[in-house]
C-alpha cells in the first residue's frame, strides 16, 4: 500500500474521531448544558469545588477546551471571579485525561449497540431521546474510530521514511515537544490527540522515548488552543485561557526540562506501552493542578495587570457598527447587516435577563446602573436599526427579502419591549423588595429561579433563531410558551396555599412574587413572537395557535 493511501486512511480515522467528539459534545450540551451550566455555577464557591465541577465537565462534554468557553463567559458576565474560574480550567485538564484513560479500555462491543440505541432514540419525536441518540451514535463512532486509527496505523510499520523522522524526534526532543503542540492545535482536542498518539506506540511506530516529550507537548498545544479561540472575547474572559497557558507553559517545559535531566522511562513502570502514553498524559495534567491550584489568583491578578481594562468610550454604545450605509443599495447586503447588529442588541438582552435575578437578591446601584445603562444601549441598537431597515427601498426587495425585513423589525421591537420589562417593571420590584426589606419565602424563590432559567433558555433559542430560522427550533420555542404559562399558574396556586397558611415571608412578598412572575411571562411571550414568522411561512400556524 503507498504512503498516500495510508495516509488517507488514517486522516479519515481521525477525523472520524474529531466529528465523533463533536457530536458527543454537541448532544450533551442541547439535551443537558444548561443543567451543566447552573451546576456548575452552583460549584463555583472555591478553588477545590471548582476544580472538580470542572473535572466532571470536562468528562461530560469530552473537552475542556469546551470548559474554558463556558466558565470565561461565566467570569466575564461577572458570576466568578477569574481566579476560580482558571482553577475549574485546571479541573476540567484533569478531566480529558481521565475520559482517555476510560476510552483506552475495549469497549468494541459497545460500538454496535450504541449505534442500535442512538438511531432507535433519534427517531423518536422527543427533542430530549434525539439529543441522547445523537450522543450514543456519537459514542459508537468514536469507538469505531478508535478501531480504525489501529487498522491504518498497522502499514506504517512498512514505512522507510517514518523511521527516519522518528529516530531523529527521539534525539530532539524539544522538536518533538513542538510537534506534538502543533498536531494537538491542529485537532483543536487533546483527547484526540492522546488517542492517536497512544495507537500509534500500540503499533511501535512511537518509540517509548517519546512518550514523555509528546504528553508534555500536546498538553501545551491544547492550552494554547483555549487562549487563541476567546482572543476576540471580552478582557475578563480572555483571562481564564490564559492564565491556565500561563501555568501550563511553565509546568509543562519544566517537566519537560525534569526530563530532559533525568530521562524517566514510564514504560518500565506500565507494561502497556499505550497505557504508558495515557498515565503520562493523566500524570502531566495531576502535576498541572497540583502546581497550579495555589496559584490561581496570583497568575489571575498577574495577567489581569498585563492586559489592563482599556479607556471607557465616552458613549456607553459601542461605536462600532454592522449598519454599514453602503450596503444600502444591495438590500440582501444590507439585511444581513441588520442580523448581525440584532445579535449584538440580543447579547444585551441576555445580559439584562441574566444579572436581573442577582439584583434580586443583592441590590446594590453598580448592579442597578449596569442594567440601565444596558437598556439605554438596546434603545440605542433599536433605533439605529429601525432606521437602517426603513431606509432599505422596499420596492427593490422581493418577496422572500420583504419578508425578511419586516421579521427583522418585528424581533427588534419585541426584544426593545423584552428590555423595558426588565428595566422598568422587574428593576421597580428589585427596588421595592429592598426599600420594604422583604423576602421570598424558600419555595417561591426556587419557583421564581426554575422560571427565570426557562425564560432564559427560551431567551437564547430565540436570538439563534432570528439567524438560523430553523423550524424544528421554531416549533420548540412556541411549544414553551404553555410550558411557561403551565409554571407561571401553578406557582401562583402555590403560593396562594402559602397565603392562606400563613406563611410570613409570602405574605411579605406577595406582590413582588406574583408581578414577577407575570413579568417573566410577559418576556417569553415576546420571545416565542419571534418564532411565528418561521412558523407562518412553513404554513405550520394557525391564527390562535400552533399546528
């Protein structure tokens, strides 16, 4: 067989292994990731805790590259500090290298029936069961993948030319280091990496040399990955990648410099030479958050210093603009620049929604002014955008781009109303709850705060479906509009039986409960409007209801 061929075979078995992942990662995150989310904050209380929340997130999702997203928007919405946050990042490193060693064990048989499983699930017209389907087929490729990796490593053995580039790695090994950094930044994943590299030694094709300076690399290149993919994020969230480079790039080339000195061979103390592969992959990242733990509020202050906040705009909106007015002319140009300045008013929105229910609990005026200044700006993307949608010339549209024009302007108006619910009506009740000093009884407020995580949900299915206008996504949406009112008119049962029992802290709060709850009602509705254009034009909404 010629190096091309096997070649082929073998970047199609990763990549196999790479889209495998992803599918896994992706089921979990739309049938269980706001579950994951609200865990996980709930965990954040110190460093410990946030190292194994992160641990366990890393093992759901298969990535902790995916961790790093989560909790850097976790950090930059201000819900942990960074200091916490780059310590579930550390957890999460943890993690990954624990989900290897769990797939390094022979799990062929589980290939087909998880794919029986998954396909039967995928079927069903439960959203939940598809999620679980795509996560078991998921499974079940990843494994198959994992055989294919072996089966077209085995011709490399025949290779002339591979011995000569191993043979010299095996005398570099700071090149072999970098190597290893530049294939884990490639496959953006360090599972898939250790995957590969661990088969690859099962073949003999990675002598054991290596094993160490290839661990220690790809760890690096994996750390690297976090840090380049949040560069565009907010300064806060920039932090958390970084510091864990920071800590990783020191304990990495210093255990890379250890042994360099001392030549630890840890194949003579795992028979396995796969094996061997794996428990240095998990001893690397132990070492990481052993040394990094302490640390983490250290490197947190150290590079929040070395990237200072930049200098306030003297407007709180942000001056720079999708409304480009030369697009003008080209009206699906220009209606595409509208989405994208929507998508900047809905990030608002959620921030709005988000940090309401912490005013809730702790008023403070640095909370209250954020959210006014938020709603100012959401005014500001509400005009400007009415404005750039009016002056597009409806007679040079057709149908379709009509159509799409006035969706625009109705989602527009309705997430500028979604804004004045927060910051008029539920600002008012924050601030009337802390002048009266009153108090959610325990039930109204887990009542209050399981409604408030629906709306919220609800919240970001809408801002993705003013750009994807999926359907399956459409009819979701408007199915959670009974959903919320079923919630909204059994907590309000509730709580009249609490009235009537007595109940002090209900009395005390009765009229903030029930308004509040009707507030968020009166959001989700909103929200789910912006789902019945997609609806209209599938021909699936009736006049009062859905098909």
């Amino acid at each position: 067989m010629s190096g091309i061929v096997v070649f082929i075979h073998l970047a199609g078995a990763v990549a196999l292994l790479l889209w495998a992942t992803r599918m896994v990662r992706t089921g979990i995150e739309r049938a269980y990731g706001d579950f994951m989310r609200h865990q996980l904050r709930l965990w954040l209380g110190n460093r410990a805790y946030a190292a194994i929340a992160g641990f366990f997130m890393a093992v759901a999702l298969q990535s902790s590259t995916a961790v790093a997203l989560i909790v850097s928007g976790f950090a930059a919405s201000g819900y942990v500090s960074t200091g916490i946050a780059i310590a579930t990042q550390l957890g999460a490193n943890l993690g990954s290298a624990f989900l290897v060693r769990v797939l390094r064990h022979d799990l062929s048989l589980l290939v087909p029936i998880a794919m029986i499983c998954g396909t039967l699930a995928f079927r069903t017209t439960s959203r939940r069961w598809r999620e679980i389907g795509r996560i078991l087929f998921g499974l079940g490729l990843l494994l198959l993948s994992l055989r294919l990796i072996g089966e077209a490593s085995l011709p490399l053995k025949e290779s002339r030319m591979l011995p000569v580039i191993i043979s010299y790695l095996a005398e570099d090994w700071i090149s072999a280091f970098l190597l290893a950094a530049l294939v884990a930044w490639a496959f953006h994943s360090s599972v898939a990496t250790i995957l590969l590299f661990a088969s690859l030694t099962d073949q003999g094709l990675l002598p054991p040399v290596l094993i160490i300076p290839l661990v220690l690399g790809v760890n690096f290149g994996s750390a690297v990955v976090g840090a380049v993919l949040t560069r565009g994020e907010d300064r806060i969230a920039r932090i958390v990648p970084l510091g864990n480079l920071a800590i990783y790039s020191l304990t990495m080339i210093g255990l890379l410099a250890l042994q360099l000195m001392f030549q630890l061979a840890p194949e003579r103390y795992i028979g396995n030479p796969g094996d061997a592969v794996v428990w240095a992959h998990m001893a690397a990242n132990a070492c990481g958050l052993l040394i990094g733990l302490p640390l983490v509020m250290t490197v947190a202050h150290l590079v929040a210093r070395a990237f200072p906040q930049p200098a306030a705009p003297d407007q709180g909106f942000a001056p720079v603009s999708a409304l480009n007015p030369a697009d003008l002319t080209n009206p699906r140009r220009a209606l595409d620049n509208a989405t994208r300045e929507i998508i900047g008013m809905c990030d608002r929105i959620e921030l709005m929604l988000r940090n309401i229910f912490d005013v809730y609990e702790s008023p403070n005026p640095k909370s209250i002014a954020q959210i006014e200044s938020l709603d100012d700006q959401v005014d500001a993307y509400n005009r400007q955008v009415k404005m750039y949608l009016a002056q597009i010339t409806r007679s040079e549209l057709d149908e379709d781009a009509a159509r799409r024009q006035q969706d625009l302007l109705s989602a527009t108006i309705n997430l500028e109303q979604v804004g004045d619910v927060i910051s008029r009506n539920m600002l008012a009740k924050a601030r009337k709850k802390q002048f009266r000093n009153a108090s959610f009884s325990d039930e109204g407020w887990l009542e209050l705060s399981a409604l408030h995580e629906r709306v919220t949900r609800n919240a970001r299915l809408a801002f993705n479906l003013i750009v994807n206008r999926d359907l399956d996504h459409a009819r979701q949406l408007t199915e959670e509009k009974e959903v919320v009112r079923a919630m909204v008119r059994d907590s309000e049962e509730k709580h009249i039986r609490r009235l009537g029992g007595g109940n002090a802290a209900s009395i005390d709060s009765s009229s903030i409960h029930i308004d509040t709850m009707r507030d968020l009602k009166e959001i989700n509705s909103l929200l789910v409007a912006i789902a019945y254009p997609v609806l209209s034009q599938a021909g699936l909404l009736r006049a009062s209801r859905l098909l």
